[in-house]
C-alpha cells in the first residue's frame, strides 16, 4: 500500500511562519491557503479532509505538500503576480502618451486635436481604465460611454494600483509638490503644467525613467497589502 502523503516534521520556524501566515489570511490569499494546507498536514490530517478543509481539489493539495517537503517555505511564493499577463511595455505607454500629447498635424492627421473617436476614426471600441471614483460611474458619463462606443473598465475595489497611468503620478508628484510652497492653486497648476510639458519633451531622459521605475515598483508592493494588513516578509 502507497505511503500517505504528508507534510515532513516542521521545523520550528517553519511552524512559526505558517502559524504568521495562517492569522494574517487577509494579507495574501495566495500564500494562506497553501500554509493551511501544510500545517493540516502537520497536525496529523489526511489529504482528502485536508481538501475539504481548505475547498481544494486533493491534487493541489498533494502537489503542495510535495513542494514544501522540496523546497520547504519558498514554495508559498508562487514567482508571479495575479491577474492576467502584462501586455504593453514601459516603451509602449510612453509612445502612447508622446502620441497624445503631440499635434495631430505634426503627425500628418486631418485634424487639429486629439479626441477618443479622433485616435479611432474606424469606429473601434476604445477602452479605459478607472477607478470607482462616484465620479465615474454617474449616469451621464455611462451615456457618454455607449455614445461613443467607448468600454469603462473598472479597476477592482481598493486596487486603483491596477491603472498603468499611476505610475506617472508619482513622479510628478516628486518633481512638482514634493517639499513645495506654492503661492496658490493657479501657480501649483501652472507648475504641474510645466513638468509635464518638459516630461513629455524628455520621455526618455534617464532622471524621469528612473522615477517612473520607482513608483512602478512601490505601486505594485502595494498589491500584497489587503484588509489593514502588512506585506510579508520575503521567504528566507
């Protein structure tokens, strides 16, 4: 008869950063089930109540188990993000917005401003992205939306980080307000005006790629942050 599958004796620590783990299931779900997988295991439970337990399927739950006796704790960091894929690249949506913010003239199109059916005169859905700001989801804007077949993807609640164009907030941020004292709103305004101005003139200058790396990078430690929670700490 096959030997049952179960997690091998704990070390202390790893008891430890499971138990860690297991009370703080509302900071990462994609490590919490995982540890309650082995520390059932650990505590003399069987792969099939295992599974029931945790709502699995009893190969995940084997293949988990297989792995934290492989390579003990690095297993519940699953190497990739959630979500789907990313499709465009830092060089892609800075094309974009140079696009956006060049005359259309100076790119040989008949018209003299940009707009949404502007940039898609053949009539194809043209998406954006926001968040679930009330601003966004009134009904004339809705109305807007289906006039011109324009599709409103919604981030997810609390997870305004999902919306690319964040990463450029940052640096604005750090180059306009950052330890400021502006005489008034008009003049912060006209400050802002002018970085992106020189922003946009300087897309690849290394100063403002290296800022919008920085914020990329702080936005997306931010996806691990969930229900007041803190991130975890790396897996040693």
């Amino acid at each position: 008869m096959a030997e049952p599958v179960r997690v091998r004796r704990l070390t202390d620590q790893e008891g430890q950063k499971l138990k860690q783990i297991v009370r703080r299931g509302c900071t990462s779900s994609v490590s919490h089930r995982p540890a309650m997988m082995l520390l059932a295991s650990a505590g003399g439970n069987r792969v099939p109540v295992n599974a029931q337990l945790v709502q699995a399927d009893e190969g995940t739950v084997r293949e988990v188990i297989h792995r934290f006796n492989e390579i003990s704790l690095a297993c519940l960091d699953p190497g990739r993000a959630g979500g789907r894929p990313r499709l465009l690249s830092s060089d892609d949506e800075d094309c974009v917005i140079q696009t956006a913010t060049t005359r259309p003239t100076k790119l040989g199109q008949p018209f003299t401003r940009w707009s949404i059916r502007a940039a898609r005169p053949d009539g194809a859905p043209i998406r954006i992205i926001l968040d679930n700001l009330s601003a966004h989801t009134g009904a004339d804007i809705r109305r807007w939306a289906k006039t011109n077949k324009v599709e409103l993807c919604f981030t997810p609640t609390y997870a305004s980080w999902a919306n690319p164009i964040k990463a450029y907030f940052g640096p604005l941020r750090q180059f306009t307000l950052a330890n400021s004292n502006h005489r008034s709103h008009p003049a912060q305004t006209q400050a802002l005006h002018r970085s992106l101005r020189r922003r946009n003139a300087n897309t690849r200058h290394s100063g403002v790629l290296a800022a919008q790396r920085k914020e990329r990078a702080r936005i997306r430690s931010e996806k691990g942050v969930r229900c007041g929670g803190r991130p975890l700490a790396p897996v040693a």
